[in-house]
C-alpha cells in the first residue's frame, strides 16, 4: 500500500513538470516569434528609414456638401459669384515639403533652443528662438495670403459676416479686432488658388446677441453657413475644410461646432478658450486668441508705480479654484485677494502689486493677464491645461510665474522664493512683450494682430487632395504615393 503510494506520488510530479513544460514551449515560441516580426519591421520597412516616403492615408474630402441639409429649416444667405479661376486646381502641399521656413513642413525646428542636457541655451531670452522668428516673420509678411468668403453689404446677415462698422470695445473685443484690421491688410487675397487659409468670417459675439439667432440658434446658423458655402464654393472640400479657420473669444465659440464637426475637428479653430481640458480644442491644430481689454498707449504712471503689494487679485467667485485662492487668502496681509467690487480703482491696484493673478473662473481664459503686462505687472497664471497665447512663439517663463491650482496653499512661498533679481528679470520681460498684447486698428509690427498672424502662418500647410489621386473603393480612402 506504501509502495502504491509512493509510485503515484512520483507519478503526478512528472506529469505536473509535463505540464509546466507544455506551458513554457509555446510561450517561448511567441516570444522568439515576436523578436523575428520586430526585426523584419525594422529592416525592411520605410517607416524607420525614409520618414518622408510613406504611403498616406486619409479619408477623402465629402464628394458633395458636409452637412446634410435634411430635416432643417435652412437660414439663408447670399454670397457674391464665385470667381471661375476658384475652379482650378489647388496648390498642393505635401507633409515633408518645405513649403516656408518654419512652418508645418519645415525642416526647421520651431521649439526653444536647447543645450545637451534639455536646458535652454537662453532662459531669460523672451522668444523661444529669436532668430528663427523674425525671419519667418519676413516670410510672412511677404507671402502669406487669406481668402475671405465675400458677403455684401446688403445681405442680411452683414452684421454677422462683415466687420463692425465701430471701434471695437469690451472684453471680447480680440475678435472684432482681428476681424477689421485682417479684412484691410494686405494678407487678404481675391485669387483663391493663392490662398493659404480660408476665413470663416462669422462673428460668434455678434450671432450671441443677434434676436434672429441668439445662443440657442448659433449652432444650426454654423452648420448652415457650412453647407451654404460647401454648396456654392469648391475650397471647403478641397480638404473638408482643414484649411479653413474661424476666430472666436466668447466661451461660446467653442459650443457653436457642435453640429459642425468638421468646423470642430478640422479647421483652425483660433480661440480664447483656448484649454486643454475643455472638449473641442485641439492643442497645435487650434490656436490661442489672447483676450484683450483694448487700451491705447501706456499707462501715466507705469515708470513712477510703487509696487509695495506683493499678489493681487479682483474678480468674481465663479469656480472651484477661485474659491480656494479666497478661503487661503482672503485675510492675507500681503496677498490681496478680493470678491465683488473694488474701492480702489482696478488700474492702481494693478500698478501697485509686484505680481497680478489671473485665476482660472468659468472659463480658462480671462483678460487679466493681459491687463497684468499692459500695467507692467508680472502675472502669476493659476490655471491647469492652458494653451497659452502665443506659446509657440514666446517664452512665458521669461516674464511670467505658472503655478499648479493645488499648489494655491504655498503661493505665497513660490512669489518669496523669487530673488530680487529673478523678480527685476520677469519686469523686464513683462515691459518687452507688451506690445504683443495690444491691438491697432492700423496694426503695428509685432502687436497682437501680427502674432495672431503668425500663429496662423504656422498652421498654414494643409494636404489637399490632387485630381490624379487613387481611392480606393474597398475601404473608400484616399492612396497618396
């Protein structure tokens, strides 16, 4: 009986190592199965070699509108006639041709300058590379040119589609700004086969307060307007509308696509709600708009001003992270953190702080940090995921502070920590980049109009689609060689 056991005993550990063998074999074989695929990927395929000889797929532009017009009542509105030179082929530019320094395409790099270790060779330097800058801003100015879907005066929307008539005011006034000096400057071209971008020239600000539209209707207006000029005009599916763009500062902007998509997640969509966070904003494709309180010239008293607080912030209690900033702050005798209305003027408050915070709100986007470097303050940006503006251009962390919303219980450490000299550094800047957020209704070299500019140029370069292309009727995609 003894014996028995014992030999069943020997038994079930040979055969519980068969199965562990078993095992082992074909998990082997997977893995050296594995190790020869990578290999024969890495030397036989073009994609580890030759980045600029790759097949590229994509799906074709609508063959007829992008918007099915059914089961709407559609808002109409008239256009003048299409140019016959509009009917040309379009100028064609493919990914890893150089099509202007700089640029998407370029073989230039358009990041900040870095040394060995990942430093930047110039941290106090404002610009992420100066001279790469300012001659592509040459460039620019030389060739760079918009088409912009011509309305007439007597339509019945002109005072959604044409600029204000008016100086532009308020807190939104970046894109009636934009917008009225664009359609005067010499970006503006009428041959549409010279066109980089197309403008979408509706105004969100102008739609929100127009009784015919209003918030409620902006939505079905936009995707109207679509279809309307994918209909009348070829240039919206040329490449479904990936280079086209439209300029919005209002909140609503964004909202507004919802029944446009292809408005959403191919055009240029050029913003102040410019986050991250928020659903609809495409960080590189889409573009910060800097949200400008129009102010002309300096302030009085901006050289003379005694800063002797050392954080200020007014506003209103429209979000989690503002709160926070009151309920650590509010009694404070250094960081001056207020709610509800001032008893001093805002200007002299600004004019007296070393440091002026823009607190994210309702929205990401507000007008103090320009407010902040018009008064020569150094802003302290608390607000997570924020595409800032002009970030592929400027270096912010030459002239301003960015602090982490959680890290709101130690601000008062982060601003003491500052050195005196690191503080005068961030003043310096603070004067120099100024002029970058300021609008003219004759726009001056390098203010926010040029920037915006600038910004767009980057975004210029677009696949569009070339009669002798190959779709392909199985998965109906376009084959480019």
């Amino acid at each position: 009986m003894a014996d028995s056991s014992l030999l069943l005993y020997y038994s079930n550990r040979r055969l519980s190592g068969s199965f562990r063998s078993l095992f082992f074999i074909p998990t082997g074989l997977a893995l050296i199965t594995s190790i020869f695929i990578l290999f024969y990927i890495s030397t036989t395929s073009n994609l580890f070699t030759h980045p600029h000889q790759i097949t590229l797929l994509l799906k074709p532009p609508p063959r007829s509108s992008t918007i099915s017009p059914l089961g709407r009542q559609t808002i109409s509105i008239s256009f003048q006639n299409a140019s016959r030179r509009s009917l040309e082929s379009p100028k064609i530019a493919h990914f890893g041709e150089r099509s202007g320094e700089g640029g998407i395409g370029s073989q230039r790099p358009l990041g900040p300058r870095l040394d060995s270790v990942g430093n930047y060779v110039n941290k106090n330097e404002v610009f992420l590379d100066r001279d790469v800058f300012l001659e592509d801003y040459k460039e620019m100015n030389r060739s760079f040119k918009i088409y912009v879907y011509p309305h007439r005066r007597d339509d019945p929307f002109a005072n959604v589609l044409l600029p204000v008539d008016s100086e532009p005011g308020g807190n939104y006034a970046s894109e009636s700004y934009f917008k009225k000096v664009l359609m005067k400057s010499h970006f503006i071209t009428k041959d549409s086969t010279k066109a980089d971008l197309f403008f979408l020239p509706f105004s969100i600000a102008r739609l929100r307060h127009d009784p015919r539209v209003g918030v409620g209707g902006i939505q079905d207006f936009i995707r109207d307007y679509i279809f309307n000029i994918s209909q009348k005009y070829p240039y919206w599916n040329w490449t479904g509308g990936a280079d086209h763009f439209y300029v919005a500062c209002h909140s609503i902007g964004r909202s507004a696509m919802d029944k446009a998509h292809d408005v959403k997640f191919n055009s240029i969509q050029v913003v102040c709600s410019s986050s991250y966070f928020q659903y609809g904003y495409i960080a590189h494709k889409d573009a910060c708009l800097p949200q400008i309180w129009p102010r002309q010239g300096d302030p009085p008293n901006l050289a003379s001003s005694k800063r002797k607080k050392l954080a200020f912030f007014a506003g209103e209690m429209n979000s989690p992270v503002r709160q926070k900033l009151l309920q650590v702050w509010r009694n404070d005798t250094e960081i001056f953190a207020h709610h509800g209305r001032l008893t001093t003027p805002y200007a002299d408050e600004l004019l007296g702080s070393k440091f002026c915070l823009h607190v994210k709100g309702f929205e990401v986007n507000t007008a103090r940090i320009a407010d902040s470097l018009y008064y020569g303050c150094v802003p302290v940006i608390i607000a997570n995921y924020y595409d800032l503006p002009f970030e592929d251009i400027l270096n912010w962390k030459s002239f301003s502070i960015i602090v982490a919303t959680l890290d709101i219980p130690l601000l008062k450490r982060i601003l003491k920590r500052i050195s005196l000299e690191e503080y005068l550094m961030l003043r310096s800047n603070v004067l120099k980049v100024r002029k970058h957020f300021q609008w003219h209704l004759s726009p001056i070299d390098y203010d926010a109009f040029y920037m915006v500019m600038y910004e767009l140029w980057l975004r210029r370069s677009s696949m569009r689609v070339p009669s002798s292309a190959f779709v392909d009727p199985i998965d109906d995609q376009i084959i480019l060689k």
